[in-house]
C-alpha cells in the first residue's frame, strides 16, 4: 500500500515536471517560429527588393542605349557632308563616288561608336541609291519604296543579310512630312539587331538562378541564350 502511494506520487511530481518544461518551452518555441517567419519573411523582401533594383539599373541600360540609338538618324541629317551630298548641283561622276564613299565611312564610323550592333542606312528616293554601314545594302538600289515610313520603333524582321533576322528598326524621313520612302528626299534608318538585348540577358542572367526576359503580348519574349521556354 504504502508502495503504491510512493510510486503515484513519484508519477505526479514526473506529471508535474514535464508540465513544467511544457509551459516554459511553449513560449520559446512561439517565439523560435515567429523569430523564423519574420526572418524569411525579411531575406524574402530583401532578396526581391535588390532583384528589382537589379531589374530598373537594367532597364535603365537599356532605355539609355536606345535613347543614343535614336539619335543616330537625327545626327546623320545634319551632317555637312550629307547636307552637301543633297544640295549639290550635277557633279561629275569622280567626285559623286568620292562623296559616296565619304558618306559610308561616316555610316560606319557613327555606327560602331555605338555599344549595340546597329545598321546605318540612307536612302536617296530620287536616285534609288543606297549608302549603308551594311555592305550588303551599300550601293544598292532596291528599296520598299511604297512602305510607310517607321517614325518609331518598329519590331520587324531584317532581311538584308539575305536571311530574316529578328530587329528593331526606326526612320527619320526628311521632309518630316513624307509618308513612304518614295515620297521623301531622303530617308535616314537605323536597324538594331534583337542579339543585342539577348546579350545583355544573358549577362543579367549570369550566376542567377532564374530566367529575365522581355515580354510584350503581341511578340514572342525575348530571352536569354539559356532560357528555358517552359
């Protein structure tokens, strides 16, 4: 009997205990979970704010590089010897080649002061001519004439190479007014090849862990070299 009871209160004061370690293990292992959430909670908002930080000096890249592109059109219309090439009077045939080539190599050398592949093309409507940083156009005559002119950034494909490439391609037409290429006296394009920003996709990629890419609803994206479509 007596050994019964010393063995039920041994069982309380056991029964006692683990409550006792319950109740003050209770409020640390509260305070451990909160502790945890709150700490993944803040690598997560840290991790997506430097991402998006990240992503706007990327963008950033980009809109600056597309904004010198613009001007690219705007440059070659108010250079002297362009300007002269359009005003002359009837030249011999000597110095009509001269000035052509002058004029190519001003195309070339406008072009590659860029960091971005670009293509620099001026159209003559009233020769047919083609003067050209693409020596697959330079000299040419063959032209759409009774396209409209791309005022602004037009996504398209580039079929100069004798294959299409993908592009973005925009046109200063001068007079401003003229509506297709026919109609102007000359028409000054840039054409920048997508490669470019898949280039710089697969830089932002790089030691990533994820997948950046551009996505307009009308186009398919374009991604990184490595992307994986799915």
């Amino acid at each position: 009997m007596g050994s019964s009871r010393f063995f039920s209160y041994r069982i309380n004061i056991f029964g006692k205990i683990v409550l006792m370690v319950v109740l003050l293990l209770a409020p640390v292992l509260i305070l451990y979970s909160f502790s945890n959430r709150i700490t993944n909670q803040v690598v997560h908002e840290q991790l997506q704010s430097s991402n998006l930080n990240q992503l706007s000096v990327f963008m950033h890249q980009v809109d600056s590089a597309i904004d010198n592109l613009s001007m690219f059109p705007v440059i070659l219309g108010q250079d002297p010897h362009i300007r002269d090439y359009l005003d002359r009077s009837h030249a011999g045939l000597t110095d009509l080649l001269k000035e052509q080539g002058r004029i190519t190599e001003k195309l070339g050398l406008q072009s590659v002061s860029s960091g971005w592949s670009n293509d620099l093309t001026i159209v003559f409507p009233g020769e047919r001519k083609l003067l050209s940083s693409n020596i697959y156009l330079n000299g040419g005559t063959d032209w759409p004439w009774d396209e409209r002119v791309r005022s602004g950034w037009t996504y398209g494909k580039d079929r100069s190479r004798g294959y299409p490439t993908d592009a973005f391609i925009r046109e200063v037409a001068e007079p401003a007014g003229a509506r297709t290429a026919g109609e102007a006296a000359a028409l000054y394009q840039i054409s920048v090849p997508v490669q470019n920003l898949n280039e710089l996709l697969d830089v932002f990629k790089k030691n990533k862990d994820s997948d950046p890419f551009l996505f307009h609803p009308d186009y398919a994206p374009l991604t990184s070299s490595t992307a994986s479509d799915e």
